[in-house]
C-alpha cells in the first residue's frame, strides 16, 4: 500500500478534457456570442493556474486576509446523548415541542453502540470562520485575482441569496475593481440586509425583474452583461457551474478546503477519515473538501442536497432524487425538469442549496460511484442547526445544517470509532431570521 501523507495528488490532476467534460458531464453550451469571451477566460485561467506569483499572492490573501487555514475542530457533544442536550420543561415552553425531538438519533445509537465501545468522532471543518462567513471567499478572491490580472477593470455577479455577491464585492472592494451583482427582486426583498451589505462594500446591485426573479433570472442577466462588456469586464460566477472552465476553476479555487483538512485530520486522528460529508448546492465546498480525498478509496464522500419539504417537483432541489441529464447555464449535468425539459421550480429552507442544477463534476463522480448523494428535509435540517448550536454553540448556515443533519442520522449505523468530517460551510447568523420565522410556523 501507498503511505499516506498529508499532500494529496497533484494540484489539477482531474482536470475535464479538452473540450470542458468530465465524462459525459459538463461541456459549453454558449450562445456565439459568448463563445470569444469563454477562450480568453480559459486562456487567462490556465496561464494564471501555471504561474507561481500568481498562486504566492492568492495564498498570501488566504492567510492574512481569508483567515486561512480554518480550524479542524472536533465535536465535543453534538452525538451526546441526554445530558443538556436534551433539554426540559423549562426549554419546551419557549420553544415548539418538535424542535427537542431526537428522531432517535440519540437512542438509536445508544443501542447500537455499547458503552465500551470507542466513540465516533466527528470533525468540523470550519469554514464558517473565514473573512465573511463561508467558503465563497476562497472562489471569489481567486477570481477577482484573476480578473485583475487579465487587465479587467469591472466585475459583474449573480447572486440568489446575496452570499456570493457579498463575497465578490468584498474581494471587488480589496483589489479595487468596480462590481456590479445582479440580483432577482424577489431575492432583494427576502435578503434586504445582504443587499445593504454589498452596497457598503462599494458594489452595485442590479435588480432583476425577469422570470422567477431570482437566482436563475440573475445568472441570465449577468451573463447578458459579460457579453456586452467583455473588453473591460470579468463574470466572476459562484459555485462549481456554468460552462467549462468555470467548474474546473472554482473546483480549485476551493481545493484548498479538502487539502488544509487532509493534513489536519491525519495530525490530529493520524488517520484518514472513513466518511466525508458536504452539502452540496451547486457543488463547490463539496467539490472542494471532496477533492482532498478522491484518490483514497476507503474514504466515503456522501454530499447532501436539499430535500425541501418532499421530494415532489417544485418542493425540493435534490438533483440526484429527482432530476435528469439536461443542460442550465451552459453546463450538462443534473437537472431538475420536467418532461418537456422546462426547468422545475426548486425549493429549499436555505437558499445557497435552492438551485435546479448541480456543478458537473459531482454527475461524473457519482456515475462513477465515487461519490454518494443524500438529501435532508428542511425539518431535518432545522433540527441540525438547533443541534449543533446548543450542544457546541456554533450557529451554523442552514446549508451546512444538512450536512450535520446527516451526519447525525447516519452515525448510529457506522461501525464504533468511525471518523467523520464535515464541511461546515458557513456560519448562520444570516439564516437566523429565517429560522424564527421556520419555527414559529410549525
Ligand atoms: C452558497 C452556499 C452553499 C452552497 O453552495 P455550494 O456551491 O454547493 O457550496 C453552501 N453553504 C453556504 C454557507 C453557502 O453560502
């Protein structure tokens, strides 16, 4: 056997072929017109990835500015069972009763494993740490790096939530690039504060009254914008999506996620884990701890999508459940649709994962059978993010909840002394109104 050591294979060794596929996923499906600006992006990125000051100056920015590398911190009580974790009476009359239901996650595992037998372990990778609050600033500097360094003076964005925007007009803010974030008005009115964010941050918000009027709506636009700007202006897109190069770029740009844990889990358990989990919205902070793994062939790696309220078209946004091959945003992958191939409706409690489509890397590896996907319901997920906030005060994203979510449920199954590693993508200060709201409806 290979020893294993805390580098992993070669920075960009699964790079898609030439023409953008990862297997029969992915591609570039542009209309003409973008099809110029699409090379001198490919042309641009791959000339920035082989240049060493290039790579020197994003990790001089993740280290002071990022706040990179992000702890490895393993749970203390997340898996407790009773204690204070369980609250009483005095809990149960401020909050509704299913928020303290345990869904025999607790007892389950308590049968399962006896006392004597060594404990599962659970480690958090804490993305939620990071300069603005989640993994996005990793892909967001690197691009807008980038952007700079192809001589663009301006950078246009989508946004649904207003995650990824504020993380661009945070880097657009740092490098000194104008930054222009389209945004569905519907989106602007659930996610007010995000939008008063970017505009602090120097940005422009453009507001989209197409379609839906929301995620999917403002990619259109903003794409529209690239095209008629392309002389001075970068499209710096958020997730593992869109046309080639676009996921094999943010893929790396948030590798770092999957490399910084590798060597952190092997110092601190001097293992690999047996089983990785990440949420997975369009794909990037899976795709990114995922990354670190993919060639040790023991380690699961499970990404969990948002199973909504059930899975029934229009009510959830797990691709893998309910989708099939089409093509979004130029990109062929997973989608969800119906039969005549219009794009479905999605819906999830947390609007990162609330997307149609899934980056096209995660297609091919689970055709492959290297990866595995689940989905968490929004109840579930509720459940996760109380969980995780009063048994290791840690609020964590609602996207990330699922993942913990999942963890939670699956851990009475794995065999005693297992390790798990979970991405908390982001911190949830964001999502508490949306969980009062949650909670005072059911
Ligand atoms: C945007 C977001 C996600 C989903 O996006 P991916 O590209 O799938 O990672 C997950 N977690 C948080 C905190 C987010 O902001």
């Amino acid at each position: 056997m290979k020893p294993v050591t805390a580098e992993p294979p070669l920075f960009g060794r699964r790079d898609p072929d030439a023409r953008g596929y990862f297997g029969a996923y992915g591609g570039r499906f542009v209309p003409e017109t973008l099809v110029a600006p699409i090379e001198e992006l490919t042309a641009g990125y791959f000339a920035a990835r082989a240049d060493a000051a290039f790579r020197d100056e994003l990790d001089r920015l993740l280290r002071y500015y990022v706040g990179r590398p992000t702890p490895l911190y393993e749970t203390r009580r997340l898996l407790e069972i009773g204690g204070s974790a369980r609250r009483t009476d005095d809990d149960r009359s401020r909050n509704p009763p299913h928020v303290h239901q345990e869904r025999g996650t607790g007892a389950a595992a308590s049968e399962k494993h006896r006392a004597a037998d060594p404990p599962i372990r659970i480690f958090l990778k804490r993305e939620d740490l990071t300069h603005t609050g989640a993994h996005k600033i990793n892909n967001a500097l690197g691009q807008a790096l980038l952007a700079r360094r192809m001589g663009k003076r301006r950078v246009v964005a989508e946004t649904g939530a207003g995650q990824h925007g504020v993380a661009t007009a945070t880097a657009c803010a740092l490098l000194g690039l104008e930054c222009d974030v389209y945004m569905g008005s519907e989106d602007m009115r659930r996610q007010a504060l995000n939008v008063v964010r970017m505009e602090l941050l120097g940005a422009r918000v453009r507001q989209v009254d197409a379609g839906s009027c929301t995620l999917k709506d403002a990619i259109n636009e903003a794409m529209r914008d690239w095209v008629t700007n392309v002389a001075d202006t970068y499209y710096l897109l958020g997730s593992a999506l869109g046309p080639h190069p676009y996921p094999l770029m943010v893929r790396e740009f948030q590798s770092v996620i999957g490399r910084e844990a590798r060597a952190q889990i092997l110092e601190q358990t001097g293992r690999l884990p047996d089983v990785v989990v990440a949420c997975v919205g369009g794909g990037s902070n899976a795709i990114g701890i995922f990354d670190g793994f993919l060639d040790d062939r023991n380690v699961r790696l499970i990404g969990v999508e948002a199973g909504g309220e059930r899975i029934a078209p229009g009510r959830h946004a797990a691709r893998f459940a309910g989708g099939a091959t089409g093509v979004l945003h130029g990109t062929r992958t997973f989608v969800l649709q119906d039969e005549a191939g219009n794009i479905e409706l999605t819906h999830s409690i947390s609007a990162g994962l609330d997307y149609a489509a899934v980056g096209p890397e995660h297609a091919w590896l689970r055709e492959l059978g290297r990866t595995e996907y689940v989905h968490i319901s929004d109840a579930e997920a509720l459940e996760g993010f109380q969980m995780l906030a009063r048994r290791e005060g840690i609020l964590p994203a609602l996207e990330s909840a699922h993942a913990v979510a999942y963890t939670v449920r699956m851990a009475p199954d794995l065999p005693a002394g297992s390790v798990v590693l979970v991405n908390l993508s982001g911190r949830g200060d964001k999502d508490v109104q949306s969980v009062i709201e949650a909670l005072k409806l059911s």
